[in-house]
C-alpha cells in the first residue's frame, strides 16, 4: 500500500507583485528611455506574473551616472564601519522578509520552496552578514593597507540562483567601497525588483546600487559603458568569453563565474548510503540548474551496482511538481529554452548509445518540466560527458582504479568542482590535490559557505567569489 502526502502548499498572500516595473536609478524607480516591457512568467504554470523593463542603453548610462555620482559624493567618504551599517541593516531586512522572499523566488524561478526558505534567502542574508562584518576591517584583510575601490562596477546575474547570486555580487562590492549597476536574468527579476525596495527601507544612500533589468543587449551595454571600472559575470561560458572579448581592450577589471561538468567520484570504500544522498543533492538540488553540479558520477567499478540499485531506491522517492508545496523535491525547469536544451542533450545521449533511466513520475501538464534522469553507457566522448546540460540529468561512468578516476575527472574543459567519497583521510588528500577544480568537497556535496571562496579554473571562469580571496576582487591592486 502505498501513502501519499496531502498537499502542503505554502501561500501566495505574502508577496505582492505588481503588474509593471520600472527600472530602479539612483534610488527611486523610474519609467525608461524608450525601452519596452517584457514579461517574467511562472515556469511551474506559465502563468504571467508582472511586465518588467528592457532597460535600454540610454539607461544604462544614466544608471552609471546615478552610480558614480553616488560614489563620488556619498559612498567613498563613508567609513568601513558606516558601510558595514547599511550592511548590517540589509542583512536583517533580509532575515525579516524571508518567506515574502522565499516565496517569491519559487514563483518566479520554479525551484521549490524548500530549496528557497532553506538554502538561497538564508544563504543571501548570510552574505550580507559576513561582509558587513569585512567593510571595517580590510585594512587587516592582507591586502595591503587601506585598500581602494573600484569605483562603479557592473554586476550581470543570471536565473538559476537569482537572491543569492545578486547577494554575492552586491553585499562585497558595497562592503569594499563600490557602488553598483546590476541586472538579473530576463525569467527572474522579481527577487532583484524587491531587493530594491529592501535598498530604500535600508535608507541606502541613492546611486550606491541599481537595478536595471532586460536582456543580453541591456547586459552588453553595462559591459561595454565606459564609466564602469569593473564587470562581474555570472552565467554561461559562452557569454563569458564575449564579455571577456570586450573588456580586454579597457581598463576594466574582471571576474567571470561561468560554467562546470562536476565530477563527483566515488571510492569503492564510500559509506554508501551518505554517498547516494550526496548524489542525490549533486545533481538533483535545484533541477540540475547549478554551475557546480555533480553532473558527471564516477564511479568504482565493483560497486558499481550496488550503487546504481540504491540510487534508483531514492530517485523513485523524489517528489516533482508544484515548487510551492512545501514536500517538493525537484520544482519546474526555469524555461521552455532551458527545457528545449535538457531535452536535446539527452537525445544526443540516447542516439550516441548510453542507456537513460528516470523513475516513473507524474509530470503536470502545464508548465516546465523533466523527471530526475541518469544515463549509464556513458563514454568520455559523448556529449552528455562533456557539455554542461544544467538540469536533472546525471552522467554515470566507471573506472577501476584511483589514478583513472582522477585523469576521467580532470578530462573536461571545465574546473569548476568536484567531489570525493572515501573512508580514507588520505586518500581525499591524495585526490584533492591532483583535482582541477576550484571547490572540491569530500563526503559531502554543494555546501556553501561566504567564508569559503568559490570560483573555477579553466573555462569554468576567472577570480573567486567569497570569504577574502572575493574581498580581492572588489579592490585595486594585484592580489594574486
Ligand atoms: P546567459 O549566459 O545568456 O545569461 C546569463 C546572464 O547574462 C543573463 O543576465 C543574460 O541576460 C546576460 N547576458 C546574455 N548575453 C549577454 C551579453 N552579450 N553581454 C552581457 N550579458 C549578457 O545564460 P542563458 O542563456 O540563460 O543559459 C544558457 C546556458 O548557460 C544554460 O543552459 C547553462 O548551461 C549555462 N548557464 C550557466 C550558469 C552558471 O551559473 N554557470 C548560469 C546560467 C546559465
Ligand atoms: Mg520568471
């Protein structure tokens, strides 16, 4: 016999979405310069939620104006300790308006409310905490004393993590002295739109962040705006590289977090039940849709069954649907395109011959979706070995002995993270240091952290976000 769950939908009447936004400059928000307005839809039930502004490039310069004025006449005569009371103040608010947050990331993103209450907007809030904490001490930070700002920086965010990602770019830039022009993903602007409004409760001086929003044209014109100093970049490699492109030829500083095809590597001597939950989040937290994922399983060959037959016992109990019904495991996928992608990359698995599995599970008819899936067969060759999918889809390949486990994991353009499941302290060590990857995690998979800097070799990126190495980033000088 078989028990359900009734459903447990958390409510709507928290949020507060209105039907149009406008662009938010120099503290107050304001209708744009000819820019037209798009809509933001609900993934799990492409229901609209709100028109928002595709900012044009006249925009964008009057953000910069906003923001460099800000720097010149406010920001820059603060003291760290001040800063680190706007910081301190953000933080809370946060904290305060968590669940309006939580639930309106789910909204406008698909991802469940468990992921969003439990994981992003605390995680955000934990940002603005640990570098209001740093904006009075960098002078003891180990970058040389009385270190200096930037100036105005850029800021380009995409979907998957939208509150989080935008935390991990605003709460350093304003903790070292910046001020700031952002602009979320075109499917998720509303946690942005609200973190504004959370800007003028925080009575943040006007200028010091704003908040564009619109497409890849708004983006490029941030990049490419003579007045901003420095460009931070969270999104694909493939944008990356342009952006890479267009900024070699100035003066601007760079960070680029770009793409990843995690190997998650597991020994014959794992503790294997831990080892399939840490699979499970690996690949299944957030729909795949991580930069970080463990997309790619590497697996001991003698356990490989084993494994395999308890990893389909626990994919069997994840519970996909409605991301707002507080037992959802794996919510919608961001967008149709997102889904289009999913989709022809595991045809391409299907047609190059690796064997897909997926549990039997009700998909709703409305809206975005794709069952938690993995393929064996997997060579190395294969695309689903190489490219980043970024959804529910996990890769399984086998190796028989520690060093080919290391030379399959380090076979990928990317070098974003990796994991490690042994018994032995030793031999997490030994792996460690022979992994290309910026965050390696043993026993243990996508825990973050504001302390711990975060950021990828290869094409997985350039600079590190988080804890002092990110601190850097936001400052002048050569810290490397
Ligand atoms: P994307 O890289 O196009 O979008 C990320 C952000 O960059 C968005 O805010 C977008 O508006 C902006 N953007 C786009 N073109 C730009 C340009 N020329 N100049 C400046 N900004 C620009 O990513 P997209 O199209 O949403 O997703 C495509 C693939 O990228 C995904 O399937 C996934 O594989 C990967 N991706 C990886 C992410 C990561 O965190 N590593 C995040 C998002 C996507
Ligand atoms: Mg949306």
């Amino acid at each position: 016999m078989k028990f359900e769950y009734a459903p447990a939908p958390e409510s709507t009447a928290i949020v507060n979405i209105q039907s149009e936004y406008n662009l938010f400059i120099d503290g107050k928000f304001v209708p744009s310069k000819g820019g037209k307005r798009f809509e933001t839809i609900n993934p799990a039930n492409e229901k609209v939620l709100s028109r928002v502004t595709q900012a044009t490039a006249s925009d964008v310069d009057k953000a910069v104006k906003a923001a460099s004025e800000a720097y010149r006449k406010t920001w820059s005569k603060l003291t760290g300790a001040q800063r680190g009371k706007y910081l301190f103040r953000i933080a809370r608010i946060l904290q305060e308006r968590a669940r309006e947050f939580a639930v309106l990331e789910s909204m406008d993103n698909g991802k469940p409310i468990r992921e969003t209450r439990d994981t992003d907007i605390p995680l955000a809030a934990a940002h603005f905490f640990y570098h209001a904490g740093w904006a009075d001490k960098l002078d003891y930070a180990g970058l040389g004393k009385n270190p200096k700002p930037h100036g105005v920086v850029g800021q380009i965010i995409p979907w998957n993590f939208p509150m989080l990602m935008l935390a991990w770019k605003v709460a350093p830039a304003l903790a070292t002295g910046n001020t700031v022009v952002l602009k979320p993903a075109e499917t998720t602007p509303l946690t942005a739109l609200l973190f504004a409004e959370v800007c003028q409760q925080a009575d943040l001086p006007k200028g010091v962040v704003n908040i564009l929003t619109g497409d890849g044209a708004t983006g490029a014109a941030i990049v490419n705006h003579p007045g901003i100093n420095k460009i931070a970049f969270t999104g694909s490699t493939e944008v990356g590289k342009i952006i890479a492109k267009s900024v070699a030829s100035s003066k601007k500083a760079l960070t680029l977090e770009l793409g990843g095809k995690g190997a998650n590597i597991i020994f014959e001597d794992a503790p294997i039940d831990e080892t399939v939950e840490g699979i499970i989040n690996g690949i299944y937290f957030n729909q795949g849709h991580v930069c970080c994922a463990g997309s790619r399983l590497l697996v001991q060959e003698n356990i490989k069954e084993e494994l395999l037959e308890k990893l389909k016992r626990r994919m069997s109990m994840i519970r996909v649907g409605d991301p707002l019904d507080k037992n959802t495991d794996l919510g919608a996928i961001n967008s149709q395109a997102q889904l289009m992608k999913i989709r022809e990359l595991s045809e391409s698995g299907d047609a190059e011959g690796a064997e897909r599995w997926s549990p039997q599970c009700e998909l709703p008819e409305k809206g975005f979706w794709f069952p938690p899936t993995f393929f064996t067969g997997v060579s190395q060759a294969h695309r689903i070995a190489r490219e980043e999918i970024f959804g529910p889809v996990l890769s399984v390949i086998s190796f028989r002995t520690p060093s080919e486990a290391i030379e399959k994991a380090n076979n990928t353009p990317f070098g974003l993270s990796a994991g490690i499941w042994t018994d032995k302290g030793s031999r997490i060590l030994w792996s460690a240091q022979q992994l290309k990857a910026g965050v390696i995690w043993a026993n243990t998979f996508n825990k973050f952290d504001p302390a711990s800097p975060f950021g990828g070799y290869k094409e997985s990126g350039w600079g590190r976000e988080g804890g002092r190495h990110g601190l850097s980033a936001y400052l002048k000088g050569d810290f490397s």
